[in-house]
C-alpha cells in the first residue's frame, strides 16, 4: 500500500489520473459496480468532469440480479448515467465451453459491443476499465487480454494502486461500496470444462441471493452438477454448520434447484477453479 494517508493518497491519485487522461474529451468506463471499477469512475469524474464520463454495464445471465442493482446505486452516488449493454458471450461456443480463457471471451465480447455500439453514439475518445496492479500480476486474469487488444485503458494498474490502495481510495471518496466483497461473475462458480448455461446461472444467482438474505457476507456457491458446494469467509463458518443458521443454509440452496448441499470447510478460495487448472498445468 501506497505509504501516503488516505487523504493524500486521494489528492495525488486524482493529479495522476488527471494527467494519464490528458487528451481524453468523453470516457466510457467499463463497470461493474464493484470497488475497482466504482473507484476508476470516481476518478474519472474528478479528473474530466461528470458530463464527460458514462458508465458501461454489461448485461447478461452473468450478471447477478443484485449486482445490477448495486452497479447503479454506485453510479448514481457518484453522479454518473449507466448505459447498459447487452452482451452475448452465451452465444459463443468458446465461452460455453468454460475453459481457463472463459473470461477472455467475456471481456472480448463487452468490449467488442461497446466498440459496436457506444464509441461512435456516445462520442468517447477512449475506454477504460479497473484493473488494479494487483490483479495485473494474477496468472488467472485472461480478460486483461481482451483489454490489451481493444487499447482499453487500465489507469489504476498502470499508476501501481493495489487492491488496498484502492479501498483506501474508495473509503477516502465515501463510495458505499468501498467494503464490498470481490464479485466476480456467477460463470465463475462452474468448474472449467463444465459448460455454462443459462439454467445453472440462473441456480447460483437464486442461491446466492438466498444466503445473502441470510446475512451471510462474502462467499460463493460453486456448481458441481445436483451438488452445491458453499465456499463461505472464515467468520461465517462456524455459524452456518451450526442450527439454526444450517438449516437455513440447507433449505435456501435446495430451493434454487440444487438436490445436495455441503459447505467446503476450507472456506473462501478466489480464483481456486482456474488457479486450480493452471498450476497443474505448470506442475
């Protein structure tokens, strides 16, 4: 982390951007509503303006319902308008087929259609999403090819700013997602080489609206065919094996349509299918 305090931190964070987005008139941020990206767009609107920056969400059964939702509360915090746009990697055959470039595929997709559809109707000058420098160095990260062969702009990764640096950056603007957990999206809970379909996207997103219902914080519900495997923070574990909360927990996951539950005791693992496949590659 930056050894600046946050509110230092915040003042030189905006010069820099500001500098990087010299020559930018009008800016279309890829967004998710998530930390990175929520932060990137405040950014960019301290550095260009809010009359110069949009927010592009992409929409698809990827994309959890709740997610949505947030994604638009951020923006309206911040001041921002979202264009949503539709994307269709459920139609290609790579994407289905789930392999360790799935997110490529995705991302390749969103900003073909933001290509396609927005650079010339909105009048953007260049396009930008929230990759960190932290996440810039992860092995399973395939989508920031797809950024790399569209020009996207990484402004974060490329000034260093970590994932801490970030929060701090998100805490310091007050951005009411400064604390929220990393979602990645609902393709990402189907283990690679299983195929991804509406039908179990739609099982996570239910699931995983149910547990939240529930109160429990950051966790994901990986689809393993009939089976659901909860993988839950370290906080929340001792709490969901034991009654009432279990029972709760059992009945909420066999409603979105799974017939078995188990809760791994290993707990929360990011990016564990796709690190998964790649050490036993290198291995």
């Amino acid at each position: 982390m930056s050894p600046l305090d946050p509110t230092d931190l915040l003042e030189v964070t905006t010069r820099s951007i500001a500098d990087l987005l010299r020559g930018v008139d009008r800016l279309g941020v890829a967004f998710s509503g998530g930390v990175d990206s929520s932060v990137l767009l405040a950014l960019a609107v301290r550095a260009l303006g809010p009359s110069q920056v949009i927010a592009v969400l992409g929409v698809s059964a990827s994309l959890a319902a709740r997610e949505r939702d947030d994604a638009h509360a951020v923006a309206r915090f911040i001041g921002v308008p979202v264009i949503e746009v539709v994307t269709r990697e459920g139609e290609d055959p790579a994407y289905r087929a789930n392999g360790v470039d799935r997110c490529f595929h995705c991302k390749d997709e969103l900003f073909s259609r933001i290509d396609d559809e927005l650079v010339v109707a909105q009048r953007l000058t260049a396009v930008a999403y929230g990759e960190n420098a932290d996440d810039a160095r992860r092995i399973d990260r395939p989508g920031a090819r797809a950024a790399v062969e569209h020009r996207v702009l990484r402004p974060l990764a490329e000034l260093g700013l970590t994932k801490t640096d970030v929060r701090a950056l998100a805490r310091a603007m007050r951005l009411p997602c400064a604390e929220k957990p990393a979602a990645p999206c609902l393709a990402s809970r189907i283990p690679h080489f299983e195929p991804v379909t509406p039908e179990k996207l739609r099982q996570i997103d239910r699931a995983e609206a149910a547990l939240a219902d529930l109160g429990l914080g950051e966790f994901r519900v990986r689809h393993h065919g009939d089976l659901a495997r909860i993988e839950l923070a370290p906080a929340d574990l001792a709490a969901a094996t034991t009654e009432p909360l279990r029972g709760e927990v059992e009945s909420a996951v066999l409603e979105a349509g799974f017939s078995q539950v188990t809760i791994d005791l290993a707990g929360l693992q990011s990016g564990r299918f796709t690190l998964s496949v790649l050490q036993e590659r290198r291995g």
